[in-house]
C-alpha cells in the first residue's frame, strides 16, 4: 500500500511559465510604470507647493534710498 500524498496546484510542475521574451515585457512595463509614478508624484508635490507659496510680491527697496 502506497501512502497517499495529498498535492495543491503548486506542487505541479507543469505550471506555466513566462518566456524569456513575456518576462522582458513583463519587466519592461513594470519599469515604465514606476518612472510614471516617479514623475506624477513630482508633479504633485509641485502642484502641491506651488498651492501652499504665496504669490511673490514686488521686491522691497530696504537700502533706505529713495528715488
């Protein structure tokens, strides 16, 4: 009598598998979708601090001069 062996999907090993060409896409878009992360979190912070800045008022004359 031969013990039972209770197996899960995992422990097949005819799983499939990415080609060398799918993992290269695959790789490529994960790079390309965290540089559009990178820039639109820095667009944000520049929106964001460009929201929290007062407008620049006209530069003061503190020479004391006046013309």
């Amino acid at each position: 009598m031969t013990p039972e062996r209770n197996t899960t999907m995992t422990d097949r090993p005819d799983t499939p598998r990415l080609t060398d060409r799918a993992e290269a896409a695959r790789l490529a878009r994960l790079e390309r979708e965290a540089e559009a992360l990178r820039a639109n979190l820095r667009r944000r912070k520049q929106q964001s601090r460009a929201r929290t800045t007062p407008p620049e008022a006209a530069p003061q004359d503190t020479s004391g001069n006046e013309a």
